[in-house]
C-alpha cells in the first residue's frame, strides 16, 4: 500500500512538471530568398557525384532537388566538362586525381 502511494504520488509529480513546461511562442520568421545548397563527396580514382537542392523556410520540411541546373567541373583552375543529370544527381565522366585542387560552378535559373 505504502509503495502505491509513493508511485502515485511519482507519477502526479511528473505530470505536474511535464504540462508546466509547455508554452506555445509565435515567431514572425522571415521567408528569405531561397540559396543554392550543393552537396559532394568524392575519392581518388571515383566520377564526381553532386547533389544540387535549395534551401527552405523553417516551416517547411522536404529535400527540394533541382535537375536544371549548369553544373561545371573545373581542375586547376581548368574547365573539364559540364555535368550531366541523372536520376537525382550531377555525374562526371571525369574521375579525380591526387594533388589537384577541383572546383565547381554552379548557376540555376532564379538563384544567384
């Protein structure tokens, strides 16, 4: 009987805590421009392998991939070839080297 109480008496307390620590808060987030978010990871002798998705407002949720963009590979400081789309990704034809310095470029319509 003594151990019922102490487990009632537990549980009312945790109840308590846990509805007092609830508070809703409106915040006025600004719905910003979306960015270009570009995604990569490659090792010597692979293909280059690029994710290119957008940025979202906080209150939304998903993975916004765009399949229209100019995606450019360039090997020190040299171009290599533009990317080509497929299913999901930017893929090379081109595979990387050790000791080179690689970059891309990226431009999609309504991004800067």
């Amino acid at each position: 009987m003594k151990t019922n109480i102490k487990r009632l008496s537990l549980i009312i307390i945790i109840l308590l805590f846990g509805y007092s620590c609830s508070k809703k808060v409106d915040i006025d987030l600004p719905d910003d421009n979306p960015k270009l978010v570009v995604n990569s990871f490659f090792t010597k002798d692979s293909v280059f392998k690029i994710l290119v998705s957008h940025t979202l407002p906080v209150t939304q949720s998903g993975y916004p991939i765009i399949d229209n963009a100019q995606v450019e590979l360039f090997k020190n400081n040299q171009f290599i070839e533009n990317l080509h789309y497929e299913n999901g990704f930017y893929k090379s034809n081109y595979k990387a080297t050790d000791n080179n310095r690689y970059q891309l470029k990226i431009k999609a319509e309504g991004y800067e």
